[in-house]
C-alpha cells in the first residue's frame, strides 16, 4: 500500500476515535445534565441512535451503553406524562449496541447486569382490538419490566411486557421472553422456557430429577482434541 494511503488510512481511524471519545456521554458533560441520573465513571458511547424523554431516564455508577442504543421514555420529545423514573439502570450494567430500552412506565435493570447487542426491552406493545384503526395508533398497555440483578441477556433476545426476570438468570440469545422467570435459571426459546435451574448446589432440568449436564463435557473436548492430533 501506498504510504500516503497508509497514512491517510491511520488519520481517518484516528479521527474516528477521536470523535467517539469527545462525543461520548460521560458525568460533566452537557448531555449528561439533561439525564434525571448518571451515575460516576458511567458512559454512553458515541453515537447513541435515540435518546428521548432523557430527564425521566436513571443510570447508576460504572455503566456502560453501547454505541447506537436506544434509550426512551414515553411517547415523544413533547409528551408531558413522562415517569419520574422511566427505564432505571443500575450500577457495573453492560448494555450491548444497538440495543433498545422503550419504556412508557417503568423498566429496571439490576446491578451487575449484561446485555447483548440488538437486544429490545419495552414496558408496552400495540393493540390490534380495533379492526378499523390502525395497528400502530392503537396503544397498548403498559407493564412494569424488571431485570434482576447479575442476570445476563444474549444476543438478539426480546422481553415482552410485563416480565419479571429474577437474579442471576441467564436468558440465551434470541429468545423472546414473557412472564416470570425465577432467580437462577437458564431460559431459551420463543417462547422462552426454562432450561435449567440452580436447586442447591447443582444444575437441574425441568423435571427436577435429573441432573443437567453440559453440552459438551471437558473429558469430550480433551478426546476430541486427541483425535485431531492423532
């Protein structure tokens, strides 16, 4: 490669990082002020995709949003019915990029918790009673979300209004999750089911009589590794 391409290929990233890091939404920051909370050493990267109704929105301390994340509350940038606490996350939380919190009355995220990319979280859905009016001005109702603390959320997943997800739950990538879901379990599908559940110090599957064994045991990987080398 040529070096003034070289070159000019080293500044256009260098620029690029720039920007993200001059643009990015930290405590002290203009856009931080607008927020109801941001907690210390939390960031929103640069570019966020939309952040609406950011008065209403609470992020505790060491929390990191992804680039091209959603973050709303309500129905838009004039609507005077905003929760005085909208979608509510809490400290040391990972939300993936591109991921969205629409929330209309309340969505908590717990401490500790980790989201994938692409994943939608949202507290109300549309209505489709009416046959005459349009799906989309139909609103529907709105129902409480909560994330439990520690719990982790794969790629692609969806939560449904109205879920309540417990702690240290582990939610597999593209499920779509509606209801309860209780502390430490494994839940995968569309839609979601429980897939193993923590009952004293061992995994088990849904029945509750037979252990849940890994996919793929260490003894398995160490054979099939041999092979490969044989």
């Amino acid at each position: 490669m040529p070096l003034i391409s070289r070159l000019l290929n080293r500044a256009v990233h260098a620029g690029r990082d720039w920007i993200e890091r001059t643009g990015a939404i930290v405590p002290g920051t203009a856009l931080a002020d607008e927020f109801g909370s941001l907690g210390d050493s939390s960031c929103i990267a640069f570019p966020p995709a939309t952040l609406m109704g950011t008065r209403a929105i609470h992020i505790g301390v060491g929390t990191l949003v992804g680039r091209q994340c959603t973050l709303s509350v309500g129905y838009g940038d004039d609507d005077t019915s905003l929760p005085a606490r909208g979608p509510v996350i809490g400290d040391r939380c990972v939300i993936g990029a591109r991921t969205s919190l629409t929330a209309h009355e309340s969505i908590v995220v717990g401490d500790d918790v980790w989201l994938g990319q692409d994943i939608f979280v949202s507290d109300a859905s549309h209505g489709y009673q009416d046959p005459e009016t349009p799906i989309g001005l139909q609103l529907g109702e709105h129902r409480p979300v909560r994330i439990g603390d520690g719990t982790w959320i794969g790629h692609g997943a969806i939560v449904l209004p109205g879920t309540t997800i417990g702690r240290n739950v582990v939610v597999a990538a593209g499920s779509v999750v509606r209801g309860d879901v209780p502390d430490h379990a494994v839940v995968g599908g569309v839609p979601a089911r429980v897939l193993r559940s923590l009952v004293g110090d061992e995994w088990v599957s849904p029945d509750g009589r037979h252990p849940a064994r890994p996919v793929v045991t260490p003894a398995e990987v160490e054979e099939f590794l041999s092979a490969q080398g044989s």
